[in-house]
C-alpha cells in the first residue's frame, strides 16, 4: 500500500512504498520542487542514467488515480537521491 507521508527538505511530495520481497520494509518515493522523482531504493540509487524504477512508477500511476489525472508523465534525469530521516 502506497501511503503519502510528510514532506520536508526539498521535496513537495513523498511516499512510502513497500517492497515486493519484504513486504515489511518500505522506500521512500519523493517528487522535489524541480519536477523530479527520487527513490531510496537500491536500483534508482545506483543507475546511471537514472530512469524512473518500478516504486517511482508506481507513485505515479497510484498518484493519477487518486486525482482522475493521466498515468503518463515523462521520466527526468534525477540527482542523487538525498539522505532522508524518516
């Protein structure tokens, strides 16, 4: 289950999405003030180019279907994902 949490720093949205094999851990999924998604998950963190993962995707879609909006929205390059306190 997809679950926004409180953002801070600068990003203007974040989620916690759990793992397909532990169900119990969760990634942090954020979107920053430049438009640009972020995950804390190891294969965003260590892609080059970076590319929206699978836990970024799913964001996305669960984020448009909560607001009636289209899935689509085109993947940027992003920055090192930041060190988050949760």
């Amino acid at each position: 289950m997809i679950t926004a949490i409180q953002p801070h720093s600068e990003f203007v949205e974040m989620y916690n999405i759990p793992s397909d094999r532990n169900p119990k851990f969760t990634y942090v999924v954020a979107l920053n003030s430049k438009n640009t998604w972020t995950c804390s998950c190891p294969a965003w963190v260590w892609a080059k180019p970076r590319m929206n993962c699978k836990h970024i995707t799913r964001v996305i879609e669960w984020r448009a279907k909560q607001n009636n909006l289209p899935a689509a929205e085109p993947a940027k390059k992003a920055t090192r994902f930041s060190e988050l306190e949760i």
